[in-house]
C-alpha cells in the first residue's frame, strides 16, 4: 500500500515578549505557505503566550523547538524549514535542526548586545507580553546570553538561510544582520535581503515582502511533489 508523503513543514518560532501569532504575522504567512502546498505549525515558547508563567530561558526555547521536531518527526514529516523571528531566530540558530532550509526575520542573533544590564537590575524581571500576563526573567538569562558565541555558530550553520532585515529596524538593527551574514559561510546558500521602509514591528506592505522572499527561498530548497 503506497503512502503518501506529507508536505514539508514550516516551524515558526516567534519573539521575546511574543507569542505564537505575532500580532497576526505569523497565522498570515502560514496561510500563505499552505496556499503554496506547504504545512506550517506556530507554537508559544514555555514562560510565554498562553503557557504558563515561569521564567523565559533561551535553553529553555532550545528544547522547545527541538520537541516540536521531534513530535513532527513521529507525525512522519521528513522535510523541513523553520522561520524565527527576532529571539526566535537565535533560538533556530543555536538549535541547528537538522533542516533543509532556514529563514531569519530581523533575528537577534547578538541578543546580548541588545539586551541592557541596567534594565535588569533586579529579578525576576516582568516585560509586558503579546498574550497577558507579563513574562518574566530571572537572571540567569543574561548570564546564558553571555556565554553564546554568536559567531561561532554563525561560521558552522551550513543549512541554506536567508535573512530578512527591515532598513528601519532600530529594535534589533539592520547592522547586525550584515554582520551576521558575513560570518556565514561564503556561499550561494546564505542570503541577506533588506526591506524598505520596515521597523521591526512590519506589517502591511512591509510584511507582504518578507512573506514572498521566504516563499521564494522555500522553493528553492524545499520542492512540493
């Protein structure tokens, strides 16, 4: 009895202080994939979304991401690709899933030059949150964020990645994805696309192209039968 093989799967992994939706980004763009033979699965990291509270941890996120693989894999997905947005896309980074194809948007990969010490200057720490209540962190994510070689990681990922960057951006900025680029391996298989006019917080026009690049780079790297 032949078996028909699933499509591949899209996993979004969203941004600190975000949840599975992202202000509607990540349902639209799903949409979008499945419109193009694609299946795509958006999950809240543990601290956040609609799970319960308890302190956000990028080690945490790891694990997290690596059970939604593992949990598709049994669902018998052979073919993948993730898209991570801002802390979602270090948090793909630093996992390294065995994929085909990897999106970054606006990742802040350098997440420690992001983060200011003096904001969290006693713990726990409450933000305020896509879905209430506040997340919280204790301070052992910035001691964990201080011990990531970005670079490193960078100089290894061989999986084919695009990064899309808004020009605007002055939450995590453009800067640092070219720098992030240019630790990359020189290859045809990494990419950085700046968008116009977009901050990190795109939407309309702005959020259109960064769905249509990363169509365009799925297809490249991961073929519908």
């Amino acid at each position: 009895m032949k078996t028909t093989k699933k499509p591949p799967l899209i996993i979004f992994c969203h941004g600190f202080t975000g949840d599975k939706y992202e202000w509607g980004r990540f349902p639209e763009t799903a949409k979008k994939l499945n419109e193009k033979g694609y299946d795509a699965i958006i999950f809240d990291f543990s601290g956040s979304g609609g799970n319960k509270r308890e302190p956000v941890l990028l080690s945490k996120q790891v694990k997290d991401l690596e059970d939604v693989y593992n949990w598709a894999k049994d669902l018998d997905y052979r073919d993948f690709a993730t898209i991570g947005l801002s802390f979602g896309g270090l948090t793909a980074l630093i996992t390294n899933l065995p994929v085909q194809a990897a999106i970054f948007w606006a990742p802040a990969f350098y997440m420690e030059q992001i983060t200011n010490d003096s904001l969290y200057s006693h713990f726990p720490f409450k933000l305020p949150s896509a879905a209430p209540p506040e997340i919280y962190i204790e301070e052992e994510f910035i001691l964990e964020l201080k011990e990531i070689k970005t670079d490193d990681h960078l100089q290894q990922f061989k999986i084919p990645s695009l990064i899309i960057h808004g020009e605007l951006d002055t939450t995590v900025k453009p800067e640092l994805s070219v720098k992030a680029i240019g630790q990359m391996p020189l290859t045809i298989n990494h990419k950085l696309h700046l968008v116009r006019n977009a901050g990190h917080l795109f939407n309309d026009k702005q959020l259109e192209e960064f769905i249509v690049e990363s169509i365009k780079w799925l297809q490249k790297y991961l073929h519908i039968d």
